[in-house]
C-alpha cells in the first residue's frame, strides 16, 4: 500500500508538471495561476500545494526536465577521456541538442516556455540566476573540450579556449532562440545543423 501510494503521488507529480507545461504554452508563465494548472491536470488546489509550494516551484520542476538531461548529456559527450576529437565532440552535443528538439514536442515547448513565454521578473528573477549558473557551468566545459582541443594542436593559434567557449554558448543560444520562434522552420530550423557545422570549422587551424 505504501509503495502504490508513493508512485500514486509521483504520477500525479508528473500529471501537474505537464499541465503547467500545457498551460505555459498557452497562456504564458505570468499569466497562469495555480487554478489554471490544477483544473488543467484534473486535480484539487491542494494536491498541487502538496507537491509544490508555488508556481516558481513548478516551472522549476518543469526546467529540470531538459536542463538535468543536458548537463548529464554534456558530461557524456563532452567530458569523455579518450582518442576522439575534441572539436568533433561539441559538434556532436550541440546538433544533438537540435535533434532533441526536432524529435521530441516535450522538449521543443519547454524550450518554446523557457525562451519566449516566461518574464523573469520579481520570484522568477531567481530561476533567471539559475539559468545564469547553469550556462555558466556549459562554458566550463566547453573551455575545458576546448583546451584539449588546443593541447591537439587542432585549433587555429589565434585561438583562446576561453573566447571560444564563451564564443559557442553565445552563439548556440542566439541559434536556439531563433529556431524557437521560426516555428514554420522556414529561416533557422531547416538549416541549424549546417550553421553549428559552419561555426565549428572556422576554429579549425
């Protein structure tokens, strides 16, 4: 009985996240109320309350549902020991991030949330200082796939691994930003790949 009980409260723990995401898509983060995601997930106010103590909470549950995967992704791709390239691998996570969202409408609309439908203001200034930390945490490791890369002799001797990480977080932001909103995939979606391709062999020697 415990145990059904304990994985009765994880679905629903799931039901209310993904009715916030399907809420957030509509109406926008700041314009949807705990009300609006408790009728939307078929459950009482209180139930919701029982997991989370606000929205601030929820949407957070909700991020960590893409950027958890990422870092794990990051450190498997990106952080790997051995012969590999190491330019080959940020190709590989960066059109790997693409193909997530190509595939995958979970992960395409908490992006879509995340980017465009979410002010980060007043109690959401903190998840705005998170995301900060968090991409702070990418550019390490960046830096660090770049310093291999450099230690290879693979890179262009103009070529700081610091610059360059700082370099690809920036522009992969910008790129993820711009494939978000082309929803008729009509300007950035149908060519991301080939300009994370472009991005990556101007640093080659």
């Amino acid at each position: 009985m415990v145990r059904k009980t304990k994985e009765d409260a994880k679905l629903t723990r799931q039901g209310i996240i993904r009715a916030a995401r399907e809420v957030f898509l509509v109406r926008g983060v700041s314009r949807t109320t705990m009300e609006h995601i408790a009728i939307q997930a078929g459950v009482t106010r209180g139930a919701i309350y029982w997991h989370f103590n606000n929205k601030k909470e929820v949407f957070q549950a909700m991020r960590e549902q893409v950027f958890l995967p990422l870092i794990d992704r990051m450190d498997d791709t990106l952080l790997v020991e051995g012969s590999g390239n190491p330019l080959v691998r940020i190709e590989n996570f960066l059109c790997g991030t693409i193909q997530l969202l190509n595939e995958g409408i979970e992960t395409r609309q908490i992006y879509e949330i995340m980017m465009i439908k979410c002010e980060y203001v007043e109690e959401f200034s903190v998840v705005l200082q998170e995301i900060l930390q968090t991409c702070s945490g990418i550019e390490e490791k960046l830096r660090l796939t770049y310093e291999r890369a450099k230690e290879r002799g693979l890179l262009h001797p103009s070529h700081e691994p610091a610059e360059l990480a700082i370099d690809t977080q920036l522009f992969f932001i910008g790129l993820l930003h711009m494939w978000v909103k082309d929803s008729d995939g009509n300007h950035f979606r149908n060519r991301a790949i080939k300009l994370i391709k472009d991005h990556m062999n101007l640093l080659l020697r």
